[in-house]
C-alpha cells in the first residue's frame, strides 16, 4: 500500500512539474501581432479605380 502511495505522490509532482514548465514557457513566448493595413490608403486607391 505504502509503494502505491509513493509512485502516485511521485505521479502527481511530475504532472505538477510539466505543467509548470508548459505554463512559464508560455508567458515567455514573445507574442508578435502583424500591424493593421492601412485602411484609408486602401479605400482611397479603390475610389481611383471607380472613377476611371
């Protein structure tokens, strides 16, 4: 009983450890955002082209 005690303890602390790991690595991922199109210069170059 005791050794069943001891590997689920040791089972429970790995799980423990990985998510941890999972987690801190996440917060340390440098999150990169593509800059927004310039929605005037778009809408501008489609008013040229209807107007032709």
């Amino acid at each position: 009983m005791l050794k069943v005690l001891i590997i689920s303890i040791a089972i429970v602390l790995g799980v423990l450890a990985l998510t941890v790991f999972a987690i801190s690595k996440g917060y340390a991922y440098n999150h990169k955002v593509d800059p927004m199109p310039d929605r005037h210069k778009k809408d501008d170059d489609d008013d040229s082209d209807n107007q032709q």
